[in-house]
C-alpha cells in the first residue's frame, strides 16, 4: 500500500489528538511509501550473499586472465632467450 502525503498528514493530526506530541515523534520514524521500502536483516544477508559471490567470481576471472598473460610473456621470454 502506498502511502501519500495527505494520508500521512491526516493520520499525523489523529495521532496528534491522541496522544499529543509523541504523535511527532512516531511520524518520523514512519517510511514514505510505506512498509516495502523497508529492508529487513533478511534481504542484507541475501544481498551480502549475492555480493560476495559476484566479487568472487570477477576476481576468479581476473586471476585466470593474469595467469594466462604471465605465461604467454614467460613463453616469449623464454624464447627470446634461446633464439636471440
């Protein structure tokens, strides 16, 4: 459910009837927007997840590229020793 802003200013003046200032208090900590903008412990251990394994996989694909490289260069090198 999205919430606008006219929702909220007439929920904030009904807090406000209720129980006076702490209705200030509890509308600040009330996201826009509603509850799906909020992420839960869940979504970053999921998120962390995703993250690692993308880093490990880029630096798996890094380190075979260096490797292949280095070995083309010590090829060459080589036989520019034994030729030249």
């Amino acid at each position: 459910m999205v919430v606008n802003e006219r929702d909220r200013l007439k929920l904030a003046h009904r807090l406000q009837g209720l129980i006076g200032e702490e209705a200030t208090i509890l509308m600040e900590h009330l996201p826009y927007g509603g509850i799906a903008g909020i992420v839960s412990k869940d979504d970053l251990v999921l998120f962390k997840a995703e993250i690692r394994a993308e880093i490990y996989k880029a630096l798996n694909s890094q380190t075979l590229k260096i490797i292949t490289v280095m070995t083309a260069l010590n090829g060459l090198m080589f036989a520019g020793l034994k030729w030249g």
